[in-house]
C-alpha cells in the first residue's frame, strides 16, 4: 500500500506550544490513512498531542521503510548466493580437488528382451551389452594408450599379464583365468596432462559365481595375491573403503606404500555380475587419490 500524502499547515510561531522530546509509543497511531487535512482556508487547529503524533508517525514511518529497503536488499543478497556456485562467490573461490572431466556417462543399449547383469531374472550375472562399449571413456585432454587397444578392441591374456612383475606369478595367474573360462578381455588406457598413467582391464567370464571364486583368490585382505610391475608392497586403501559406494559391485583397492621408487601405484579389483574390473593407475612421484577414486567408481557404475 502506498503512503498517503497530507498538507499540513504549520501554526503560527505565537501560538505553537513548548517543544517537547519526541517519544516513541509502543504501537503506531490506529487509522492512520483516514486523516483530512483542514481546508487551506481555515485556520489550523493542531493540538499538541496531534503535532507530537504526526511527528512520531513519520519518525516510525521513515525507520519503517528502512527497514523494508534493507530485508529486501538482504534478501536479495542471500538469495543470489545461494544462487551461485562456490568458486563464484569472492572470498569463497576453492582450488580443483584433482578430479578429471569425464565426457557424460551412457550405457550401451542392452539386446530386446536381455535383462541387466544384476535383475533378478538373471541368474548368471550376464553382461549382455558389449563389453568393449562397457569401458570407461578418457577423461578430457588424455593420450590414449593405443597398446592396450588390441584387436578389434579385444587384448590378448598375454598382453593383459604383462601388468604383473614376477613370471612364477603371471604363469600361476594365467592357469586360474584357464581354469575358470576367461572368455575375452577388453582392455582401455590413457595418460593425462599431469603424468598419470591409467590402465582398464574388463575380464568376462561364463557366469558370476566363477568370478566369486577368482576375485576372492586374487584381491584378497590386505594385499594383492599377485604383485603389479613397478611395486614392492601394496597395501589395502583403507580410505577407500570408507567411500559410499554406487551400484551392487564388489570392489578392493590398494596403494602402494611407503618407500616407492620413482612413481607410486594405486590398484583396483571389481567384481560385477560375470565381470572383473581391474584398474591400474601409476605416476611419478605419488598417484593421486581423487582421480583414482573417480576412476574406479565411474567404471563401477558402467558395469552396473
């Protein structure tokens, strides 16, 4: 409601009464929008108390519409704020924590009628989708690795056993995959701007209980059954383990610890439906844990 305007005519300084300190009642003045103004004519009659009113009311009405001013700019602050991202904010701006920009995630389309590894009509755990199409994609700005391509996207067993450092275990290794069916594996890597090299390893199997079997053989409590080429001892990352975790899939991760040579690994075991994931990320000086983590878990939700 806008303010209603009223001419008031001041009395004649003879006539005025004492001036008085003005005070503040304890509520505004009832029907204040309902005052006539005497006629220009006549003579003004205000009596004090009215005088000392009108005083107080626009004192009161002036603070009333400071304050209005002010809750509606702050208001407006706050709101913009909230509005904002963090890094938009002056004063609030934080560094990136390392994460990688990944193109946006979608699953191949499964075969009409084929149901997904983990529906309960699907008693094997069968990844019916292609698993070349179920690889994570580089993250932005990365070399891809055109070793671990393979033929047509699929890698030879050798090719995939070369990740491993002693020959006694890549042989013991190689007998366990012949042993419980390895039918392909399909294989992606890259090497990002800071130096860090990733390799992907998808294992498919006939069903999901033969991998139950290997992956507990192979990732065991902790430290990996068979040792990765560049490290002496890894151990399970225990910080890791305490990330929420997407979808129905297994996973063991594993750092490698203090004193490394040149570079340091990190290393990953997944288990989903009749698939193991294995996941290798190595870079001079230390591997970082943010991209590793991001890593394992966005391949995670790609096998479902």
């Amino acid at each position: 409601m806008s303010e209603q305007q009223h001419t008031v005519v001041p009395p004649h300084p003879a006539d005025a009464p004492p001036a008085t300190p003005p005070y503040l009642p304890p509520a505004l003045p009832p029907d204040l929008t309902t005052a006539v103004p005497p006629p220009p004519s006549a003579a003004p009659q205000v009596e004090p108390p009215a005088r000392k009113d009108r005083r107080v009311l626009r004192a009161a009405l002036r603070w009333t519409a400071a304050v209005v001013v002010f809750a509606a700019v702050g208001a407006g602050t706050a709101y913009g704020i909230t509005r904002m991202e963090r890094t938009d904010v002056p004063g609030l701006a934080t560094e990136s924590d390392g994460r990688w920009e990944y193109p946006t995630l979608t699953g191949p389309p499964l075969p009409s009628g084929s149901p997904g590894p983990f529906a309960p009509e699907n008693k094997a755990g069968t990844h019916y989708a292609d698993l070349r199409a179920l690889l994570l994609p580089a993250p932005e700005g990365a070399r891809q690795d055109k070793v671990l391509r393979g033929d047509d996207g699929w890698l030879a067993t050798k090719d995939f056993l070369a990740e491993y450092a002693d020959k006694v275990e890549r042989d013991m290794f190689r007998q366990e995959l012949v042993d419980r069916g390895l039918r392909h594996v399909a294989a992606r890597g890259w090497t990002t701007q800071d130096g860090t090299h990733t390799r992907i390893y998808l294992l498919q199997f006939d069903t999901a209980a033969v991998v139950d079997e290997l992956i507990a053989d192979v990732a065991v409590y902790g430290s990996p059954a068979y040792r990765v080429r560049g490290t002496e001892t890894s151990a399970q990352d225990e910080d890791f383990s305490e990330l929420p975790w997407p979808g129905e899939s297994l996973r063991v991760a594993y750092v490698e610890a203090e004193p490394y040579g040149a570079e340091q690994v990190r290393q990953a075991y997944l288990s989903a439906g009749d698939v193991i994931g294995v996941i290798v990320q190595s870079r001079k000086g230390s591997a970082r844990a943010v991209p590793f983590q991001q890593t394992v878990t966005l391949q995670s939700q790609l096998l479902g």
